[in-house]
C-alpha cells in the first residue's frame, strides 16, 4: 500500500482509504473513493500537479493532497 503522489505515469491503483479531513468535497464527489481504480495519466514537469482518471473523470490535483489518498498497485 502507497499513496496516490508516488504512482509514475501509466500506474493505476485501486483506492483504499481517503484522509476526507483534507480532502475536499468536491474531489470526492467527482469519485476519488474507496474502491474505485485511479490512473496517473500525466506529471507535470516539476512534479506538481498530477493529471489523473477516476472512474471516466479526468483530475488534476496537487502532490500535497494526493498523499492524503492511499492507494494499492494494480
């Protein structure tokens, strides 16, 4: 078990817990939970923000709030 911001491009995981303290609303709302299969489909040149799929969403999100998702290794 990792968390979200150490995935390399073209990794997928399957979302094990979400620290929903830091995590906003909205983010859960568009599908980051548990149990749904995450995809890092790009990183930016300086490593922040990551490009990434849930459940047919496509996401960008910041390294500091992808390390409050634990994911698991496909």
């Amino acid at each position: 078990m990792t968390t979200l911001n150490v995935l390399k491009k073209s990794q997928k995981g399957t979302i094990i817990e979400i620290n929903s303290d830091n995590v906003p609303l909205k983010l859960i709302e568009m599908g980051c939970l548990p149990g749904n299969v995450v995809e890092v489909l790009q990183i930016a040149p300086l490593a922040d923000p990551i490009y990434i799929k849930v459940n047919d969403s496509f996401l960008s999100i910041r390294k500091d709030l992808a390390k409050q998702i634990q994911v698991e290794l496909i």
